[in-house]
C-alpha cells in the first residue's frame, strides 16, 4: 500500500507542460506589417492636411490683402475727381470772389457724391435728437427755444458708414 500512496493519481501527477507550437510569430510580423502600413497612411493624410491648411492660410492673407487694395483703390477714384477741380480752381488767377465760391460749392457737391456712392452719411444736424453713440457734446446750454437733449449746434459733422461711425459729430446740446 505504501506504493500506491507514493504514487499521485494520473489527474495530479506532475508533468511538464508542452507548449503548443502556434503560427503567431509569423501573424505578428503580417500583424505589424498592416498596423506600419496604415500608421504610414494616416501619417501621409496628416501632412497632406497640414500642407492643405498652410496652403489656405497664405490664400485668404492674400484674398484679405486684396480686398483691402481694391477697397482703397475704389476710395481714391471716387476722391480723385474732387481733387482734379481743386487743383484746377487754384490755378485760376484771374477768378472772382463770386466764381470762387461757386467752384467750391460744386465741389462740396462732388464729396457728397462720392460719400453717398462709397456708402458714407453724415450725422450731426441742429434740432436732431443726442445721441451718445454718435454725438460728441463738447457744450451744453440752455434755451426754451430747443428741447431737452437737442443739438443747438454743430461744430463739426461725423460720418458713418453704413452702421459703423467712422467721426462722431461735435456738438452743443440744449438743455
């Protein structure tokens, strides 16, 4: 009996485990071969994203640089006109008070014009309505004749354009 109390029953004997012979290292390498492959790729739509963004980045610098040209080219033909008959009314010598006054007339006409096309009013008339936004109150006085928070005077226009004041107008407002 001692025998078979020595000996372990076949389930709990000891016995060297046998490694089972995989093909993994060879799915591994194909594995790894498909993972570089599209790490390549993804790294190849990154740089053609970065290119892609650095390339539309320099085009809108150059749409916006443009853009501003032609703004700027589009003021000065609409002040040159102006300019040409100052230049003009200046070289006259022999101009009377009278004649002088009426070139400047039809040129203060032509700024108008070219303010109304370039989309330019002007703001700051007696009797209209204060307005912070737009106004300047460089004085104030009182007088029964205006109402509360009137311009009573004006003592240099603004100017908007379109919405946005470009000069607010300096003003005297009464009361």
């Amino acid at each position: 009996m001692k025998d078979k109390e020595k000996k372990k029953p076949p389930e709990v004997q000891d016995e060297p485990e046998k490694e089972e012979e995989t093909p993994q290292e060879p799915d591994a390498a194909a594995e790894l071969e498909k993972l570089q492959a599209e790490y390549d790729e993804h790294k190849q739509q990154h740089l053609r994203i970065l290119a892609e963004y650095d390339n539309f980045r320099k085009r809108t610098a150059a749409e916006k640089t443009a853009i501003y040209n032609n703004a700027v080219s589009d003021t000065v033909q609409a002040i040159l006109p102006i300019a040409d008959n100052i230049e003009r009314a200046l070289g006259q010598d022999h101009a009377s008070g009278e004649d002088m006054r009426k070139g400047v007339e039809m040129i203060e006409a032509q700024i108008k014009a070219a303010f109304e096309k370039l989309g330019i009013s002007a703001v700051g008339e007696v009797g209209e309505a204060f307005n912070p936004n737009l106004h300047n109150a460089v004085a104030h006085i009182e007088d029964e004749a205006f109402g509360e928070n009137v311009i009573s005077a004006v003592f240099q226009k603004g100017y908007t354009l379109n919405d946005r004041v470009v000069r607010h107008a300096m003003v005297q407002v009464a009361n």
